[in-house]
C-alpha cells in the first residue's frame, strides 16, 4: 500500500483524488488544498512557492510518499523550484496542447486556463514547442475557478465563451484548470458533435503508475 498525496488550490483537485482512489484503491490518498488563498491564477511565483511549499512539507511529514500537483498554475509556474526543495517525486499537471494540437482537425483548438497558466513560461513552451502550426484560442476564464469554489457557477457566462471558441472554429477545448473538471459535462453538452473535450486525469494516472512502480523497486 502506497500513501499518494494529492495537492491543488482549491476544491478541483477532489476530482483528480477521487480517480485516484477509484484506480489505487489499496492505497491511502490525502489530499490538501489551499482555498483560504484562492485564487491562485493571480499570484507570482514567489507568492505561490510560499504558499505551496509548507503544504507540501507537511505532507511529506503525513507520510505522502508522491504527491500529484493537480494545480495547472503551481505546475507550470513553479514546478521546478518546487522539486529542488521536495524530497519525493512530484506529479504535475499541465494544459494539454500537445494531444490537442495533434487531434484537431481544424488547425484550431481552445486552452481554457487561468491567467497565471497562460502567462507561464512552461505554457508558452508548450505552444512553441508543439503548436506551432495550431491557432490556439484563450478564452477569458479568469474568474472561473472562484465561480465553481462557490459554487456559483455563471452558466451564461461559461456557455458563452465556449460557444465564442466553437463558433471561432475550435475543434478540440483543452480544460486547463482542474477546477474546471466539474463544469466537463456542460462544457461537453455544448461542444457535442462540434468539438472534443480533454482534461489530463487518464495522463496523470498513468504517469502516477510510473512512479509507484519506481518507489516499488
């Protein structure tokens, strides 16, 4: 049995803990979110790497062998940082351009993420790296993270920069912000027959296999 530790801003990580737990059942998953400083998509990097490293500490001490960032803005902010001062591996999660510039069909694909994401160095290589001949769309999801924390969702709001992105011409919509992981099926109804949907879960866990199997030698 393996203790995985599981960290994000705020209440999206539950969805990436909870297939945690549906894969890994054997195991003990702690998970730790910051929510008293939401949001995070606003924060530099030093503030972040303050915030999130005492948390991490302690999960260590909790017994967290590995521990999932299942933050896009931790992740492709200060990930590395964060691995010279963490003594057990650390699985990060990031927006997933490269599957979706490989499945699009439309040269034309839609990165909903936050500010502090879509501002990162790790995000811009990823595009220059592996989108160079994708247009890639950055809808104004600054404030959805708050929204769904409250659970307060704007359905207007939501729908209609999803719709702006299909009627752009967007053929695949990258969640990039684990937040959003709990308005998918919405944003799936909406996109039905015009565009897919893709969020990192199956990659984390396959990835997270990796490393338990790693610690197992």
């Amino acid at each position: 049995m393996h203790t995985i530790g599981v960290f994000d801003s705020g209440r999206g990580g539950e969805s990436v803990a909870r297939a945690i737990r549906e894969t890994f059942p054997d195991s003990e998953v702690i998970f730790r979110d910051d929510s008293a400083h939401l949001p995070y998509g606003n924060k530099t990097p030093e503030q972040l790497l303050d915030l999130v490293t005492p948390i991490l500490q302690e999960m260590i001490e909790q017994g967290c062998e590995v521990i999932v960032i299942a933050c896009n803005t931790v992740t492709t902010t200060i990930i590395r940082q964060l691995r010279e001062q963490i003594s057990v591996p650390l699985v990060g999660i990031e927006p997933m351009v490269k599957p979706a510039a490989q499945q699009t069909k439309t040269g034309i694909v839609a990165v909903c993420a936050t500010p502090a994401t879509l501002k990162s160095k790790r995000y811009g290589w990823l595009k220059d790296t592996y989108a160079k001949d994708t247009t890639v769309l950055e809808p104004d999801c600054s404030d959805w993270a708050a929204m769904i924390q409250a659970n307060n969702v704007d359905r207007k709001k939501v729908d209609g920069r999803i719709i702006e992105v299909l009627d752009a011409g967007a053929d695949v919509i990258v969640l990039g912000c684990t937040h959003y992981h709990w308005i998918e099926q919405d944003i799936q109804k909406l996109a039905k027959g015009r565009a897919i949907v893709l969020q990192p879960e199956p990659a984390i866990i396959r990835q997270l296999n990796r490393v338990l199997a790693s610690l197992a030698v």
